[in-house]
C-alpha cells in the first residue's frame, strides 16, 4: 500500500517532443505528490508538486496531471530540451506532523533528450 | 542562502566496520531527513528529525541510527557494515513552517563497502 509505481523505465525523446512519465499509488491517504529531477551526482530538487485538490498543475513547460479516481498522477515535459536529459522520481507522502520528511519514491526514469 | 551540505562526498569502508556521515542544512530548515539511494532499491526513507526528536522512522535495521544536534546539522551512523549497505546516502532539510515536505536535497555521500 506504500508503493509507488512509476513507468517507464527509461525514455528517448526528440527535441522538442513531450516526455510523458507515468506513476501509480495504492494508498488513498496520500495527499501530497512531488515531481523530482535527478543529473548525475547531485541530489533530486524538486520540480513541480500538486494536492489531490486540483487535476493539473503548470509550471513553465512542466506539467503534473492527477487523476485521484484512477490513482494515477503523470508529468509532461512540452518542448524537451537535451538539458532536460535526468532521472525523474515521482513520489508522494502523507500530509504534515509525523509524516513530515517522509516521501514514498517512484524508482524512476531515465529521460534521455537527442538533439 | 547555501544548500544542504553533506560529508564526506566519498567514503570506501570495509565490512564490518562503522561509518558517519555528516549533514548541514539550509539555513533556518529545522527538519533533517535521511536517504539511501541503490540502483535496485530506488529512493528508500532512513529517519527524519527535527529539533533533536526522531519523529519518523523507515524499514531499516538498528544498525542504522542518527541524531540532530541544537544547531540542527545531523549525523547518521551505520555499524557493523555489510556489502549490501554500499549506497548514495541522501540528507534533505526541510522548514516546517513553509511545507514539510518540501525536500531540499544535498549531492549525498557515496558509500563503498569492500
């Protein structure tokens, strides 16, 4: 019920294109839904975030997308830049208090954007 | 502001031995939370603290334990390491006040057990 199913794996996207990442949860109780971006030897910043209050959230060209009823939540990334090449994690986490600091990851995907 | 800060960036230890690992973070975030990173296991949650109480706790052995000081700059500590604890240990400060969750990772430390 902790998991989070994030697919797939790995993406190639042309330039310019939209990169589509996909998760999946089980637990209702989540309510907080963070996008991460990962390069090589740094840690994961956060990206882009929704509550299961809203069905899209828009930041630039990154775009969450949430469907509470199917449990599933996506990124788009419009306009894929080589610079955009990461991992992305989506997690999610239950509220604040004793939940604080505590995200359930995705196991991520390897977005790969060729000129 | 400076970001989270983690020491050391490297460290290779043998089975067996202990190890400690050392986090700074942001400026006025009072929530220290603790990573490991594999290729198999993903992202997985060790322990959260704030103000010097653990307030959350992940599926890891007793092995793995941590503190927060007053200035609230955290350690963490494994003992009695095993091949299998070979990770990217990620520490991430976060100011209750704004969002607990809202994470502010630092680059980690790569642990080597040989």
């Amino acid at each position: 019920q902790q998991q989070v199913k994030q697919s797939p794996q790995s993406l190639i996207v042309q330039k310019g294109g939209i990169s589509i990442i996909n998760c999946a949860y089980e637990n209702t109780a989540f309510d907080y839904f963070p996008w991460y971006q990962q390069f090589p030897g740094k840690g994961p910043a956060l990206l882009i975030a929704i509550r299961p209050d809203v069905s899209e959230k828009k930041e630039g060209r990154f775009t969450i997308s949430f469907n509470k009823s199917a449990k599933q939540f996506s990124l788009h990334i419009m306009d894929s830049q080589p610079g955009d090449s990461a991992t992305y994690f989506c997690a999610a986490s239950i509220g604040e208090g004793n939940q604080g600091g505590k995200l359930i990851f995705g196991q991520g995907t390897e977005l790969s954007v060729k000129p | 502001k400076a970001g989270v800060t983690q020491t050391p960036r490297y460290l290779i230890k043998t089975r067996g031995q202990q190890v400690t690992l050392s986090c700074s973070p942001i400026s006025g975030h009072r929530s220290v939370s603790w990573y490991q990173q594999t290729p198999g296991q993903g992202l997985q949650f060790l322990f959260e603290y704030f103000s010097e109480t653990q307030r959350n706790k992940g599926n890891f052995p007793g092995r793995f334990s941590g503190r927060q000081f007053s200035n609230s700059r955290s350690e963490m500590n494994v003992s009695t390491l095993e091949l299998g604890d070979s990770a990217l240990y990620l520490c991430a400060s976060s100011d209750p006040r704004d969002s607990n969750e809202k994470l502010f990772f630092g680059s980690g430390t790569q642990l080597s057990v040989l």
